[in-house]
C-alpha cells in the first residue's frame, strides 16, 4: 500500500487473525492471533479467495482484497511485481477515510485557508492522482 509499517496492522484470512506479534504491547494477550511472519500468504489464500486487511487501528483503513489469479512464476520475472494501479497511496496519519478526503478537498482548493498547512503536511510533490509504478517497485524489492 505504500504506507511506512509504523501502526499495527491485521490480516484476518479464513476467519484467522494474523498480525506482527513483534509489534503488539506486551502486556495485550490476544489469543487465536497468529504471527503474520510464521506464515506465507501463498499458502493461506487460492484463486477466488477474498480477505481483510486492516492498517492503522486508529484511522481504520479496511481493505478487502479479492485473489483473482494465482499464477506460476515466470523465469526471469523478478516478484513481487505491480502490475498495475491508480491513485497515490494515503498519507500517514491523514485521519482514516473522512481526514483523506478532507485532505483531498483541501489541497483541489489553493484559495482554501487550510491549504498552506495541508500541502505542507502532505508535501508539495503529494499529487492524489499520481500513481507511480517505479516507486512502487522500488518498495517492493524491501519486501
């Protein structure tokens, strides 16, 4: 998704949780959470299958994702790979799906007095339209 990995985040895969125990309070034992590391999702999803994501508890951004294919890797093919997209990734810390959107008005409006701050916040070169696969990419070879 692009997002930097700084909140706490969960899977929940054929009514399983996994989630980065490393990341969890000590002092929070929730039983049944599996540890997101111990497990490959190409192992837990097929074709067909559709899951939950979840990042960042406070600002709530729930994805639901849909596994269209699975395929064979292709010699010579360097995975992971995106193939395609839209849209620039979320900012950190924007406030869930209502502090983007508020964002988003925000900066569509130069003549809106929040304006300064919002770009500044979100960088001058945050455009929402933009996809970038090279920049994905780029992500993608730290995984």
């Amino acid at each position: 998704m692009g997002w930097t990995n700084s909140h706490l985040h969960e899977f929940v895969i054929k009514g399983q949780r996994y989630r980065d125990l490393e990341q969890m309070d000590e002092d929070i034992d929730e039983p049944g959470t599996n540890d997101e590391r111990e497990f490959r999702l190409v192992k837990l999803v097929n074709e067909g299958d559709v899951f939950e994501y979840e990042y960042d508890f406070g600002d709530c951004w729930q994805h639901e994702i849909l596994v269209e294919k699975v395929m064979e890797p292709e010699a010579g093919v360097e995975y992971p790979r995106c193939v395609a997209g839209e849209r620039a990734c979320r900012p950190e810390d924007c406030g869930g799906s209502d502090g983007y959107e508020e964002l988003f008005e925000v900066l569509a409006d130069p003549g809106h007095e929040e304006y300064e701050h919002y770009r500044g916040w979100a960088g001058e070169d945050f455009d929402p339209e933009r996809f970038g696969p090279e920049k994905v990419k780029r992500v993608l070879r730290r995984v």
